[in-house]
C-alpha cells in the first residue's frame, strides 16, 4: 500500500494506491472530495452525496492526475467538475 500527500499548485491532498490481484485501488482525496479510478461506482457516489470523480485506466497516482475524467457525480457538477477535464483540474476544484 502506498499513502503520500501531494502537493498540487500549493494545495495538499491524499494520496492511495492499494495493491490488488489484477489492478490497483487509486484515491486522491482533496478538502471537498475526490477522484478514485474506475472501482469507483458514481450512482452509489450520488446515492450519498459523495463529491467525486472517476478516472479510468490508471495505476500510479501520477495517472490520475494525467487521464481524463469520465465520470463526475452530482455533488462535483456543483464545483464545476466537469467529464473531459484532468484529473488535476477536477481535484483542483475539490478543495476550500
């Protein structure tokens, strides 16, 4: 398991890659939310009124920030999360 903070244009966030048999759990977590890849299921996401957006095909947490965005839930439109975007400019919007 690998836990670092990031530091992203003078923000800091949490980062998290768990190990698994086949592909990686990755997590960055900012102030308000966060972008995991595609373990993550955006209508449970919105089911709880998570901010969160998904980034598929990654495994570091440097591919993450790179790849585009192909899910936002509904909590991260109101920040202006928008699918298409970094990941980098969506979690830019996560934080105070």
């Amino acid at each position: 398991m690998q836990i670092e903070m990031i530091g992203i244009q003078g923000k800091k966030a949490l980062g998290v890659v768990i190990e698994l048999g086949k592909a990686p759990i990755v997590l960055i977590r900012a102030d308000l939310g966060f972008i995991m890849c595609g373990f993550l299921d955006i209508s449970v996401a919105n089911n709880i009124g998570e901010t969160c957006a998904k980034v598929r095909g990654v495994a570091s947490l440097d591919e993450i920030l790179e790849k585009k965005v192909v899910e936002v839930s509904e909590e991260a439109m109101k920040l202006g999360v928008r699918q298409g975007m970094s990941g980098k400019e969506a979690l830019l919007r996560m934080f105070r």
